[in-house]
C-alpha cells in the first residue's frame, strides 16, 4: 500500500537474524522490550522467547502467501456471491458498498 508499511505477525520460532521489527514488542505488563524498526539477532531471538514472547511483528510481505488477486478478480468474485440476490434491495446495497469498497482500495494498494 501507498505510505504505508506492510506487516505480517510471526511465531518467534519462524523468526530469523535480520528479520525487522515492523512494531513494538511488549511485554505481558505494556512495556516495550523491542522497538520498532530493530534488527533481529540470534541473541534478541533467545532473550524474547526467556521473556515468553510467542509473536513478533515483521516488517514486509509474507513470503507463503497466496498472490493478490486483480481488481478484475476481486469484481468478479464480488458478481458470483451477490448471484440470484438482484431482486433484494438490502443486498443489492451491500453489494454496491463493497464494490466501492475494492474500488478504493485498489487506488491506495499498490
């Protein structure tokens, strides 16, 4: 997206030296033990997982992830569930609110 930075959550024990912290990491009282943009090494991996951390916020896309699907797809998809629904108006306006919906999000995603 547009000005903004792309975070997936990962089990600390998937982690690897290098990986960047795309928020702050908390302890289970609030308090940042990890701030954000901070580099992971093999000794920050072992003191969080003393700590008893789980999950940690990385920054970027997640390599195991299905591909985005096009705007085209995405309508089309929308076309196929709102099938055989024409004739009822709340659904219909469902329909046209998510259709915008994509539509905008189209514009700021790439």
């Amino acid at each position: 997206m547009k000005g903004s930075c792309v975070m997936r959550l990962v089990l600390l024990d998937k982690v690897k030296p290098g990986d960047e912290v795309a928020e702050p990491v908390k302890n289970a009282k609030g308090m940042v033990i990890l701030s954000k943009g901070a580099k992971l090494s093999s000794i920050l991996i072992d003191r969080l997982q003393k700590m008893g951390v789980i999950e940690v916020p990385l920054e970027g896309d997640d390599p195991n992830a299905p591909p985005r699907k096009s705007l085209d797809e995405l309508l089309q998809e929308l076309e196929i569930r709102f099938e055989g629904l024409e004739g009822n108006r709340l659904m219909m306006e469902i329909k046209k609110i998510a259709r915008q919906h994509l539509m905008d999000y189209e514009s700021v995603r790439d």
